[in-house]
C-alpha cells in the first residue's frame, strides 16, 4: 500500500466515520477499488484509533461525565446524572455487541459486503433520515435520555452493522424520531459511537494479531493522525452548523452514492 493510499483511507474513515453516510461502506468499497492487503486490518484499527479519539475529545466533558459516573452506577446510584449516562451508554452498547457476535458467528457479516447491500442500504436509510427529521418533533434534550431511549437507540445501532446503514445515520434518525432537537440527536449518537468503537477497534486488533497484520509504526501513526484531524474537522463543522442546516445534504449524498453503487452492480 503506498503512502497516498494510506493517507486516502485515512482521511475517507475519519470524515465518514460520524457523518450520517456510512464509514464501514466507504472504506469497503475503498478496499475494493484499491485491492485488499495483509496491512487491512492494521490500517483500520489505526484509523478507527484516531477517529475516536477525535469524538473523546469534542465532546470530553460528557465523555469524563460518563466515566466518573461509572462509580456511583457501579454501586447502585443509577439516578445521579453521570450514572444515568453511563448506564445509557452501557444499555445502548448491548444489541450492537450481540449482534455483531450473531454475523460474526453465522458468517453474514462477510456475505453482507456487497456493493449491492450498501447501495440499497444507502438509499433506504438515507431516505429514513429524510423523512425522520422532517417531521420529528424537537423537544427533548440529552438529559432526558433514560434506559427505554437506550434500548432503542441501542436497537438501532445495531442495524448499522449492515454495511451502508451507518452507525450515526441510524442513531440520529432513532434520536429525531424520539423528539431530539438535530444538534442534541448527533451529540447522543457520537457518545454512543465511543464505546461501540473502542470496542471494534478492540476486534480489530485482535483479528489482527491473530492474522500477524503487520504495519511499521510510523504509517500506522500517520493513518491514525489523519484520521483524528478529518473526524475532528467533520464533527465540528457538523455540530457547527446542524442549528442552522438539515440533514438534508447528507441525505442528497446518500442517493446519489446509492444509485450509483446499484448501477455499478447491476450493470
């Protein structure tokens, strides 16, 4: 893999990574376009690396709530703010991690990547995206995120293990649907993202090791410091503008892309 690929897939994950448009489909299909290699795995556990410590960082003070609120959880004080968003995070987390050991063991999870799949999956969501923020009440805010709003949410994110869904895509269209104002609904779906990630980030490596992926330790830093700065940019411009702007655009993208994607596979 040559530097200019290396530093392209960087920057691809970390600006898709938590845009509602599908990181997983584009680095597949990045994958595919530029041929697979033994440093894959390595590659993506660099970049999934550098993309959540992006989000720890924009959003660190709930990122340090959640965890200082981890002690009053862990002895039954669920009702104290930081606990209770802790406990969310924790329910959130729970479909996503069965459901991916559910593909994982069954096989699907490589019969599902498919230009076909993330085109169709590109389109459907998208246009549920659409539908869930035009017409989804804004009323509530992240403190009224309990465990019955984490199941669902949960639930949701589960479904973005299908390549082309998107993880932030269908959390966002979960937390619109529920009645989150736009900028509230991204920032609940961004601090569900650091668990799930860390935790496939985990996978990664292990398949990894388990595999001998090997990279040399300078593009592995570089690939991982790309993929902070894109995410990093991406986020803020995202939450920047999201009072003022729609998910609209990124809803646009997703069509298009998807049409394109199922011309390509069927043709």
């Amino acid at each position: 893999m040559t530097l200019w690929t290396l530093i392209l897939l960087a920057l691809i994950q970390g600006i898709t990574e938590f845009l509602p448009i599908s990181s997983s489909g584009h680095l597949i299909l990045l994958h595919d376009a530029f041929g697979g290699s033994e440093n894959d795995l390595a590659l993506d556990v660099a970049v999934h690396l550098g993309s959540i410590l992006a989000v720890i960082l924009y959003f660190r003070d709930d990122a340090a709530r959640a965890v200082r609120g981890l002690v009053p959880l862990a002895r039954g004080r669920a009702a104290e703010p930081g606990a209770r968003l802790a406990l969310a995070l924790v329910i959130a987390t729970i479909p996503a991690i069965l459901f991916g050991a559910l593909l994982v063991v069954t096989g699907w999870v490589d019969a599902l990547r498919s230009m076909t799949v993330i085109g169709w999956m590109m389109i459907l969501f998208g246009v549920i995206l659409w539908a869930a923020d035009r017409w989804g009440p804004e009323v509530a805010a992240i403190d009224a995120w309990g465990p019955r709003q984490a199941v669902l949410l949960g639930l949701a994110q589960a479904v973005a293990l299908i390549p082309g869904v998107s993880r932030s895509g269908i959390s966002i269209t979960a937390a619109r649907a529920l009645g989150y104002r736009r900028a509230e609904a991204a920032r609940i779906s961004m601090l569900m993202s650091i668990p799930i990630t860390l935790a496939t980030g985990a996978v990664l490596l292990r398949d990894a090791l388990t595999e001998g992926a090997a990279l040399p330790l300078g593009p592995i830093a570089l690939a991982a410091l790309f993929a902070f700065a894109a995410a990093f940019g991406a986020l803020a411009l995202m939450m920047r503008f999201l009072p003022k702007v729609s998910f609209t655009p990124y809803v646009i993208y997703r069509v298009i892309l998807g049409v394109v994607l199922l011309g390509i596979a069927y043709s």
